[in-house]
C-alpha cells in the first residue's frame, strides 16, 4: 500500500532557516496492515502522516501510496488523491464536531457540504464505529471518546482505502484510547482499511501488527527488529507493574 524510500522533507522558514523534517526516510506498509508509529516530539511522525495523506509534497525521494507517486502526480491528482483515498483522523477533531448537533446530524453535515446526503450512509457509518445506538444524541452529552468515534465516522465518509491518524487517542483515557483502537481494528479487519496511527502510547502497539520507531526523520532500525521491540513492550509493561504496586 505505502512504499517511501529515502524519503526528505524540508520545511523553508525563512530565507536561511531550514529544517528538514525527514531525512531519508524508509518505510513499507502492506494493504490491510495495521501500523503503528512512534518516536518523540519533533522526529517527524506528523510530517510523514501529512505526505501520506497528500497533505504536503516530499522534498526528494520516492513516495508511492496505492500505485499512485505522490511526489510526480499533478496537483489536481494529489487533490483528487487525498479527497478520494484517505481519511484523516487527529488527536482534536473531536473540537471541530458541532455541540449542538446530534451525532448523526454531525456525521452528515460534511456529507451535505460535498453534496452528497446519504442519511442512511450516515447511520451506518456510527454503526460501523458502535455509536448506532447514539445517533441522536447531541454531541455535548456525549464523552470524549464517543466524540472521537464520531469524528472516526466522518473521516470514513469516502470509503477511504488507507486511514491516517495522528495522535487519535492523545486527548482521552487509557480505558477510552482501547475502546478507539478496537474500533481501527474492526474497520481494519471487516473493511480491511490500511491503517497508520501515530501514538506515543507504548502498551498501544501491542495492538498493531508492526511498529516502526522514527528518530530525527529517520525509521530507526534497530526498533524494526522484533526482539528489541519486545523488548520494549516487556520493559514498558514492568513499569507499569510497578506503577500498579505503588
Ligand atoms: P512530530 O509529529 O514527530 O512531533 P513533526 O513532523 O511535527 O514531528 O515535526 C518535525 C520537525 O519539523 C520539527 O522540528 C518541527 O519543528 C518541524 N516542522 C513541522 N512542521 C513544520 C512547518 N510547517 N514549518 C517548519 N517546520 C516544521
Ligand atoms: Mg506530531
């Protein structure tokens, strides 16, 4: 679904500041994979989800996401790849959802924007994310969470083949944050939707099928390797044992 190869990113700032958000970076996604990506503030998780997406264009490199090279195609085909591929999902989206609105009223307010009112599309689309029995609930009475999960069945609305999320479970709790990646799993597994999802979250990955670690713009490779990885889990898992005994 994704192949990236010594793919750069340079942001210009201005005239002689540049910073170069990826630096060669190599990374491959199967269809129907479900990816984590992890690494500190700063190392260009963001910046990598935004090429993916066709949000931005790579500096240099080799940039190909369903057939398609994202770094050579016209910018009327980068539109029409990122309106008709991708659904993107970020840690607030849940804030541009509208509070007076019911969930279902919420989740077709796009569709209507874009001319194409499908309440029943709607519907099923909450269906999908387990809000079917909240559909008419205003959005303010609903948790944090919930809220996510409708802002997840917005992002659904074009079918997209591949699901980007940064950061989905940054705003909630670790009980809600498990509900969410059930949810990525289920629409992962039923409609077999690529997925790449940003997290700091370590116990998070153990839900993912690979994880790959990015460090100063970069896939750091000795992450990449199994053992080492869990490794990690392990270690992450005995602090948290810890925290429990206290
Ligand atoms: P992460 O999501 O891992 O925290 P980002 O991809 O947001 O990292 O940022 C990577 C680097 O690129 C950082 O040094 C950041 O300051 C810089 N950066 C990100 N976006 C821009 C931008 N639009 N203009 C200039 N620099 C940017
Ligand atoms: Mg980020």
């Amino acid at each position: 679904m994704i192949t990236c190869e010594d793919l750069v990113k340079i942001y210009k700032v201005d005239e002689d500041l540049e910073v170069m958000a990826l630096q060669g970076l190599d990374l491959n996604v199967e269809k129907g994979e479900m990816m984590g990506i992890i690494g500190n503030s700063g190392s260009g998780k963001s910046t990598l989800l935004n090429m993916l997406g066709g949000l931005d264009r790579p500096t240099a490199g080799k940039l190909i996401v369903d057939g398609k090279d994202l770094l050579r195609m016209s910018d009327k085909d980068l539109v029409r790849y990122k309106l008709e591929t991708v659904g993107f999902i970020w840690q607030n989206n849940a804030k541009n959802l509208l509070p007076y609105l019911t969930a279902l009223e919420n989740v077709e307010l796009p569709m209507l924007l874009k001319g194409r009112h499908k309440r029943e599309r709607a519907k099923e689309l909450l269906e999908m994310v387990g809000m079917g029995h909240r559909i008419h609930n205003k959005l303010h009475m609903l948790s944090g969470g919930e809220q996510q999960r409708v802002a997840i069945a917005i992002s659904l609305a074009n079918y997209p083949k591949l699901l980007l999320a940064d950061e989905p479970t940054g705003s909630v709790d670790t009980k809600t944050a498990d509900i969410i990646l059930d949810v990525f799993r289920t629409l992962n597994q039923e409609l077999g939707v690529t997925i790449v999802i940003v997290t700091h979250d370590m116990q998070l990955t153990k839900k993912m099928d690979r994880v790959v670690a990015i460090r100063d713009g970069r896939t750091s490779s000795e992450i990449l390797r199994k053992p080492y990885y869990e490794d990690v889990l392990r270690e992450a898992e005995h602090i948290e044992g810890e925290e429990e005994s206290h």
